[in-house]
C-alpha cells in the first residue's frame, strides 16, 4: 500500500477484555514498529521487528502484552485481560530496514484504545 | 544506550517569526536523523530526513541541519504560521547491524505560533 495501515482506528473495551490492533506496513518494508503514547506524553517503545523476529522485546509493559510478524508483512499487537492504563494511542512504523533507508520511517494513523 | 533530548519541551512565538528547535543525541554512530511533526491526537509525518554524511536538509521553510561529531541537529521554520503549531519530534536511526540500537526518539518540542 501508499502508507501503513491500523486498524482499528479507535476501539473501546471493558476491562478485562483482550484487544488485537492491527499494523499493514509499507510493501517491502522489513522492519517494523510498534509505540505507545499516552494523553500528553511522549513515544513509549514497545517493540520492534526485523522481518519476522522481534530483537527487542524490552519495551513490552507487561505480559498481557504480546506481538507477532506474519510473511514479514502484517503486524498484530494483543493486549490481554485490558486494564484502564492500557488506554492510549497505538502508533505503528516501518522502513526498509532498521536503520531507515533511504526514506526513513513512515508512521500509520494510530489506533485509540480505550479502556472502561 | 542511545539518549535523544529536545530542547525546548515547549515554544511559543508570534506568527512571522522564525522558529529553532534543537536535537542532542547522545551516541555519534547513527545513520540518520529524521525529523516529525504530529498534530494533537494524530499520527506523526514525516518532515526531513538528514543521511548521516550530509549536513542539512531544506524543504519549503523547513531547514534542518546535522553536526553529527557534536551529536546534534537543529530544524528551521522560516516565517512561522499558525499552521505550524504542533510538537515536533527528533529521531535517530542506528547504523546497520547495530547491535542493542534501535530507533530512538526525543521528548519533542510543542509549538505554539500566535496569529
């Protein structure tokens, strides 16, 4: 596709519930991003792929959170048993490769999750 | 470990003024620096991308230069508009094969520009 792709775009959930976003990068593009942004703060890494294997899985707040890499392509994040502080924005990047190519990284829309 | 800092956290100018925003990084070895703009509740776009063998970049108003032995850039807006207003975000990307690196950004800038 022209862009990265979420989706949803915005999803509310009760806690308690599991939650998967969705990430379609730019075609070709093997490396991969997945950010958190909570109201008024800044970029939280959650993890990173380069192709289908995730290097760093650091950024991950806790267990509930996990994420896979299918094809080398679509990216799923899954949030388990939401709690309230999971609700924030859910940003998803990618480029041709860890070090950015020759365009850089392009950021999808953002998928707003909000838990009640 | 690669630190970004912005300073800073926050600007707020009268329209028609120029605006200087500035990025330190930590760790000279990186392979790019990519600027970012996002508006409240948005994604971020992309603004410039500097190679780290160039100096600087320019796009419309936007300028952005790069001194990566004292491991900073600085981005430009000329004429400032209060179209500009948003946070604006540094990033640095490692170099390939980078072992522990990874795409690192600053706290950002938030822009304020007065009509």
């Amino acid at each position: 596709g022209a862009g990265v792709s979420q989706s949803p775009s915005n999803k509310v959930t009760e806690k308690g519930k599991d939650v998967e976003l969705r990430c379609d990068p730019i075609s070709g593009h093997t490396a991969l991003y997945w950010y958190r942004q909570s109201l008024g703060q800044g970029l939280e890494f959650l993890i990173y792929f380069q192709g289908n294997s995730a290097p760093d899985k650091s950024g991950l707040p806790s267990d509930r959170f996990s994420a896979e890499r299918t094809g080398g392509s679509v990216s799923t994040l899954t949030i388990q048993r939401t709690q309230q502080e999971d609700s924030a924005v859910y940003l998803c990047a990618s480029s041709w490769n860890l070090s950015g190519g020759p365009s850089g990284y392009t950021f999808g829309s953002g998928t707003r999750l909000t838990v009640v | 470990k690669q630190e970004v800092t912005q300073i800073p956290a926050a600007l707020s100018v009268p329209e028609g003024e120029n605006l200087v925003l500035n990025c330190s990084f930590t760790d000279s070895a990186i392979y790019n620096l990519q600027w970012f703009r996002q508006d409240p509740g948005k994604g971020l776009t992309s603004l410039l991308l500097i190679q780290s063998s160039q100096r600087e970049q320019t796009s419309g108003r936007l300028n952005a230069s790069l001194d990566k032995s004292s491991g900073r850039s600085t981005l430009y807006i000329a004429a400032s508009q209060p179209g500009d207003s948003a946070t604006y975000l540094c990033a640095v990307s490692p170099r390939p094969k980078a072992a522990g690196n990874k795409l690192t950004f600053g706290g950002g800038t938030r822009v304020l520009v007065k009509p």
